[in-house]
C-alpha cells in the first residue's frame, strides 16, 4: 500500500525544530524572491514571524518551510513557502499554508494575503484568490 502524503510528512509550527541552515540554503540560493538573502536577514525573519515546517516523518529532516508575518490579531503575511525539490509534488507548500491559515483563523485573524509569480493554482486550493480591488495596494520599496 502505497503512504499518502499525510502519513509521510507532518506539519509543525514548533520553533526548535527548525533548521534554520537549511532554510537559509533553500531561499537564498533557490528562491526567485529570496536569492542572496544573508543569514543574519533569514534569521531575524524566523525570529520575527510565526514559521512552519514540513517534516519526514520517518527521518525527521525538514522538507519545507514557510513563515507568516502576523500581529496575531487582525492580519497577517505568509511568504517563504518552500518545499525541498525532492520533495515536490506531495502538495506540501498547500498542506503548510492550509496549516497557517487554520492557526490564526482559530486566533481570530480575519485577512491573510500573499504574493506569488507562479503558484497561483496551489494557493487557490487553500482559498486565496486575486484582490477585488487591487489599486486600493500601495507599496514602497526601501532599499
């Protein structure tokens, strides 16, 4: 019988079983968004944000990764979703982000937005759809 995604990989939001190294590795040198991100940059970003892994189960070695910048009360941000490339196709970066959507729904967080380039498709399983009104959006670029 043949283990179904839920059976291979478990979803964590504890901060100590993060591999910091190794998320540093996967953004910064294979992430579009991300690319030439120091280590001090990444690890101020785990620090100041909630983070999840994805896991194997039977090694326990981090597979993916993603982190939402949040107040905890009415807003948040999810970026760095990454999933190792040996392990894509096993609908990890849905499963993490489903997993943070449903953590601060139960906080009582009412908005989550994200941008992507080209995981539009993988974001709608979870419910994300386009802004309704997107020339509302202003953003600055500081450096």
């Amino acid at each position: 019988m043949k283990e179904t995604p839920q059976q291979r990989y478990e979803i964590s939001s504890e901060p100590s079983r993060l591999d910091a190294a190794r998320i540093h590795n996967w953004l910064s040198t294979d992430a579009y968004w991300a690319l030439g991100r120091t280590r001090e940059r990444q690890d101020l970003a785990i620090a100041g944000s909630l983070n999840f892994g994805a896991y194997d189960v039977a090694s326990g070695e981090q597979v993916g990764y993603a982190r939402v910048v949040t107040d905890y009360a009415t807003f948040g941000w999810v970026c760095d979703v990454y999933v190792d490339r040996a392990a894509r196709g096993h609908g990890l970066g849905a499963s993490m982000v489903t997993a943070a959507r449903d953590h601060l729904a139960e906080a009582g967080v009412r908005r989550l937005l994200l941008a992507t380039e080209d995981a539009h498709g993988v974001y709608e399983k979870v419910g994300f759809k386009p802004l309704d009104r997107p020339a509302k959006w202003m953003s600055i670029q500081l450096g």
